[in-house]
C-alpha cells in the first residue's frame, strides 16, 4: 500500500484532503497533507517544499499529488524523497526554473477559454455542496505574492513516473487548455475526472478511486491498474 503525500493549492490548507484522506486509508493508504506555508511573504517555493518533506516519514512508498499550484511544490518534494509517483490534479505544470508569477504567459493562458466569475464559489467551488464550499473559504488563507516572482529551484523534472489529472468543467484551468500544457511540457495524455477545480471536495471518492488505481500502476494497490 501507499502513503499519500497530497500538496494543497494557493491559500489553502490541508483539510482540503480531508475526505480524499478518509476514502484512500479506508482502501488500507496512508495519507498526509500538511498546511504550506502560503501566507508568509517569506516562504517561496523551497520553503513549501521543505514543509511537505518535514512531515514525510522514512518511507519509501510515496505517491506524491498536488493540486493546482500545489503542482510548482510537488516535483521539489520528488526530488527529495523516493517517491514513486507523481499525480498533477487539476494543476500548473513547471518548467525547471520557472517563476509561478510567469506561468500563464509561458503557456499562453491567454489563449484559453475562460469565464469571468466574482464570485469565488462559483469560480473554485461550484459543484461542491454548499455547506462545505463555505466551511472551505472560512478555513482558507491569502496567498502571499511576495516570492512568487522568484524563479524555481527545480533544474530538471525529476525522474518520477508522473500522471496528469484534469477536470471537465474546470473554469480555472481548462480541459483544452491543460492538455496542451500537459503534452508540451511533459510529453503526456492527461486523464479527465469530471467536475470542477476542486474534485477533493465535490467528488473525494472518484479522485480517490483514481488515485488508487494510479497507485496499483507502480504496485503499490490491490486495485486494478
């Protein structure tokens, strides 16, 4: 079986995992999902990255998942720890020595099709039930901007089997969209899983079924590949 590490996105916390956390330890995983420290002008990405590493345990079993910016932090945990496999949910995809603060111009965000939303319900939370998409903008933070200017620490992507998942009704990053990136910069197919920007929330048990099953890919589940 599999210890998760799963990375949260911009302003957010760990508790966004809490129910993907109860259906994978349910399947017989392991799981962690540390806060980052988003709101400190003082921590950019190294920092991030040394918050996940700090509460890895001595194991060797990882499967490390990170959402949205979560996907800037995830290949520096990689690149520290002997994981097995990556997962990219719903995210942005580095180039080594990237600014996240340059991302959308690198990939040409503006040729994307995206709506314009006020409401940040209805931008990152649509399809989540209404009692917990408000639990989760009480529980999230601002996300400093400070260091995200600063180039990334990561000189290669690191040598991790990696699987992309994207989300159909994404109105952040959308399907057309990530899969161009995904293909650019990783020279992979992404997987699709409907739902928003936010499937830990509006469908933790599909992701986690996902998830499960990329885990059974490098022996690491019972379930079926």
């Amino acid at each position: 079986m599999a210890t998760f590490v799963l990375i949260h996105g911009a302003g957010d916390v760990g508790w966004y995992w809490h129910l993907v956390e109860a259906e994978l330890r349910a399947r017989g995983h392991e799981t962690l999902a540390p806060d980052l420290p988003c709101d400190d002008d003082s921590a950019g990405l190294a920092e991030y990255a040394s918050a996940v590493i700090d509460a890895v345990p001595d194991r060797t079993d990882l499967v490390v998942v990170g959402q949205s910016l979560g996907g800037f932090t995830a290949p520096l945990v990689c690149e520290r720890v002997p994981a097995r496999l990556m997962v990219l949910v719903a995210p942005m995809i580095p180039a080594p020595g990237e600014a996240p603060a340059d991302y959308t111009a690198h990939t040409r965000y503006e040729d994307a099709e995206v709506g314009h939303y006020d409401d940040p319900i209805e931008l990152f939370y649509q399809d989540v039930p209404p009692e917990l998409a408000a639990e989760a903008l009480r529980r999230g933070r601002a996300q400093s901007e400070a260091q995200l200017k600063e180039p990334s620490p990561m000189i290669t992507w690191p040598y991790v089997p990696t699987r992309v998942l994207i989300c159909r009704d994404d109105r952040i990053f959308p399907v057309e969209y990530l899969r161009r990136v995904a293909r650019e910069r990783l020279g992979v197919e992404a997987d699709e899983l409907d739902g928003g920007h936010t499937p830990a929330l509006s469908r933790p048990a599909e992701l986690a079924e996902r998830l499960d099953a990329y885990a059974a890919e490098v022996g690491l589940s019972e379930a079926a590949g």
